[in-house]
C-alpha cells in the first residue's frame, strides 16, 4: 500500500475540518483527486461533479483557509509521540480499515500491535454491579490465556473493570477515546490510562482540542467494534452505549457474546434482551468464547482451497487482485485508492474476477480473494 508522507497526513487534517465533508465524502475526494493536497488544488467544478461532494462542499472546500490549525495539531503530535494512523498505511488497524465507515484518521500513543491474531472488545454499564465486575475480571483472564488484546472505552464500570484486568494478567489493552489525546476523561482513570501506554495504548480520531461531547460516543463506539473480532457484553441496561456498539458489531459482522443476568435486573436487561433476539450468543465463561470463535481448534483446521490457477486476467484485474493479496478484504474505495484505478475501473475488475472465480463479494461491499 502506499503510504501517505507527512505533508499529506497534514493536507488530511485540513480536508477532515472542512464543513461538510466526514469520512465517506473525504475517501471520494482523495480516490479522485489522488491526494489530500490535490482536493485543495482541484477546481470547484470538477470537486462538485464527485459522487456525494456536490457544489456546497465543493465551495466550502475551496474557501477552506484555516491550514494554521492542521499545521498546530502536526506539531502537537510529533511533540508528545502519538502515530498517526492512516487508512492508507499499512500500520492502520486491519479489522477497521474493512469497515465501510471506517476513520481515515486516528491518533495513537503505545506500544500495542492493532493486526494480532486475536482482538476482542469488552463493554458494558457504568454502574456495574458485583456480578458484572467479577465476569468482566473473569473473562478478562481467559483472554489473557488466550492471546487476545483486550479493548474498551475507558469508562466507569465495566469498561475500567476490562482494563485493568488485562493489566493485571499481562495482555495487551486499547482504551478508545471519544476526544483528543491532550486530556483524558473520566479523569478518575489517569494512572490505569498511564499504565496501558506501556502495554497497550490510548486511540481516538479525534483532534486534540476536542472535548468527551456526546455526539463523539456513538462513533467511539464503531471504532471498538470495527477493531475487534467479537464483543463482549457484560452488563447493559436496555439502551446505552454498550447496546450501540453491539448493534455496530452486528452490522459489521463480528460475533458478539452477552453474559445473561436476573430476569428483572435493570442491568441485565440488556444482555437478556440481546441473546433473547439473536444478536449475542449467550456466554458464561471463557471457554464458550474460545468454542465458539473455534480458537480451540485453530490448529486442525483444513487449509483453504486453492484458487484457480492459470487463470487469464487482463491489467486492471491483475492490478485489483495482488492488492487483494495483501490487503485481504478490500472495499471499492480503497481499491481505488490503492491502485490509483478510478472507482469505476475498480468495479468493472472486480466484476470480472468474480466471473472467473479469483474473487468474491462479502457483506458491506467488501471483496476478498475466493477460498479464503
């Protein structure tokens, strides 16, 4: 993968402040244009004729003049030591890169590695009880045995619980954050916060400068469930956070586990409701998740089927296809991105490999190569 160099992760900053244009919009641009810095240079006329960009944007891209502020937060970040992860560069958080509404932008300081094999998110209520607690520590243990970094947010109850479990048991554990890596919130968790940056890390895909409001919750919560391979759900009352994100996992085809709890308990009613709906296969103790992940059995496995060999590609599709080889589960855009095809071009490859079985589509307009 290309790899974008500082001069265009600053021109990122820019294009990611700009009103009107979020993710979706901002992966467009720059699989169009090529480049954060090009989408600056580019004319009004072609920025608008860009799928979902349109002529406000377009003029609000054009007039965008505060660079000072992307210029300010650079510094910021090579002064206190936090990576910049971008989608495009191969240290991006692999499970997240796939998901269709993935940050292009995240803020990073620790040593964690985000691509281990195994990755499983922990979350819950702020106002766990005794029970919740004690499944939290508990599951958190066998996934210390297991090999797995532990995720969550960071927040009171179960959250914290997760965390400094993993701590206590010697696995690696990501907080993700909903504001910037200049304050941490609650402030209540400084010194577990300080203790996961050397056996873990903080993430979040928000600027510094940028307070816990609570719009950032929600999209705290994708980033949890688009890193991990399945979620857990201790304790959950009917809405809340923890439901949000399960329902992110569910739509991003990861397997999510809810520990039941007492009919009639507020703070389980959630977990109940989710495994009485089929969104949450039930779980009482570590074991059910390594069954049911099939990680017990990883090793006796068959390998994957052979794809098709000698098979006659013409450029594109030879080019769509060795990224696919490296990447792994891909979507349209990025495809773009990578081979520097335009989206069109992308589509009408894919559609051709998939004729002649080299590759196949999966949900969420993802593709991969077949007998994977």
């Amino acid at each position: 993968m290309n790899a974008f160099l500082p001069e265009s992760l600053q021109s990122l900053i820019s294009l990611l402040m700009v009103e009107g244009v979020g993710d979706k919009i901002a992966k467009n641009l720059i699989s169009y244009c090529g480049s954060p810095e090009a989408v600056f240079k580019e004319k009004r006329s072609l920025l608008q004729k860009i799928p979902e960009v349109g002529s406000v944007t377009a003029h609000a891209i054009r007039k965008f003049r505060d660079f000072d502020r992307a210029i300010k937060e650079f510094e910021f970040v090579r002064k206190h030591d936090i990576r910049m992860l971008c989608i495009y560069n191969d240290d991006y958080p692999n499970r997240l890169r796939h998901c269709p509404d993935s940050p292009l932008l995240l803020y990073y300081k620790g040593v964690a590695d985000f691509n281990v094999p195994r990755m499983v998110a922990i979350v819950g209520t702020r106002n766990a009880t005794d029970y919740g607690r004690e499944h939290a520590t508990s599951l958190a243990a066998g996934l210390a045995e297991m090999g797995a970094t532990i995720v969550s947010g960071l927040a009171y109850g179960i959250d914290i619980t997760a965390h400094r479990s993993a701590l206590m048991f010697g696995t690696p554990t990501i907080g993700v954050l909903a504001h910037g890596l200049d304050r941490l919130y609650p402030f209540d968790h400084r010194s577990t916060a300080s203790k996961m940056l050397e056996q873990g890390g903080l993430i979040t895909e928000q600027m510094s400068m940028s307070k816990p409001d609570r719009e950032n919750f929600p999209k705290r919560n994708r980033i949890i469930a688009g890193m991990c391979d399945a979620v857990i759900v201790v304790e959950a009352a009917t809405k809340g956070g923890a439901l949000i994100t399960a329902d992110i996992a569910n739509s991003y085809n990861r397997d999510v586990f809810a520990v039941p709890g007492r009919t009639g308990d507020p703070f389980s009613e959630g977990c109940n409701q989710l495994i009485k709906t089929h969104r949450a296969a039930m779980i009482t103790k570590p074991a059910d998740i390594s069954y049911i992940m099939r990680w017990d059995d990883a090793g006796t496995r068959k390998k994957n089927i052979q794809r098709q060999l000698f098979v006659e590609l013409n450029e594109d599709e030879t080019t769509v296809k060795n990224i696919l080889e490296v990447q792994g589960k891909t979507g349209v855009d990025l495809l773009s991105a990578a081979s520097k095809l335009s989206p069109s071009k992308v589509a009408g490859a894919l559609l051709g490999l998939e004729i002649k079985g080299v590759v196949k589509s999966l949900p969420g307009k993802l593709y991969e190569l077949a007998g994977l």
